[in-house]
C-alpha cells in the first residue's frame, strides 16, 4: 500500500541523523518547509535525476554538508514528533473535538 502516511525508511533515518535526499512526496507529512538540509533533508524535484545525485554526491563529499544536515535531521525528528509533541497535538485533536461536541448539543 502506498500513500498511507508517514514513510517508516524516512523516520529512522532522520531520528538517526542521516541526512534524506527525497522528492516533495518522499517528504510527505515531516513538515519540510525548506530545500536547504536545514531540516534534514534535501528535496528534488520528481523527475531531476541530475539534482537528486548532485544532493548525493554533495553529502558524500562535504563531510561539513553532511554534519550539517545530520544534525538538523535530529533536531527536526526531535521538534516534530517527540513524545511531547505527539501529546500535545493530541491534546489539541481532542479539545477541538470536545469543542465541536458541545456547540452541536
């Protein structure tokens, strides 16, 4: 099945540091609001073949891109879907349930 959420290979990889080079889709629901590495990943576009290896090759050979971009992968994992992030969304899910329930009584 395909297009069910979150991807499983990205999660691990990001919460382990390591940099994700992906398309806009591969991204799908991590939040990745810029191309840069600044939250650990590199986005290229679906169908530049030629921009998805740069990005790679680019990681592999600038151990400082690398580290960069390792680091900000945790932090993102970290800030998006810790524990207490996760409660805290769900806190909010279920207030504006409530929310909802009570003004249709």
């Amino acid at each position: 099945l395909a297009g069910l959420g979150l991807s499983t290979k990205v999660m691990l990889g990001l919460e382990r540091g390591l940099p994700i080079v992906t398309n806009p889709h591969g991204a799908t629901g991590y939040n990745v609001t810029q191309e840069s590495g600044a939250q650990g990943m590199l986005l290229a576009p679906p169908s530049a073949h030629v921009e998805f290896a740069r990005h790679v090759v680019n990681l592999m050979t600038n151990e400082s891109l690398w580290n960069e971009v390792s680091a900000n992968a945790i932090a993102h994992v970290l800030s998006q879907f810790s524990q207490l992030q996760l409660k805290d969304d769900l806190s909010g899910l279920l207030q504006q349930a409530f929310s909802y329930r009570q003004s249709r009584i």
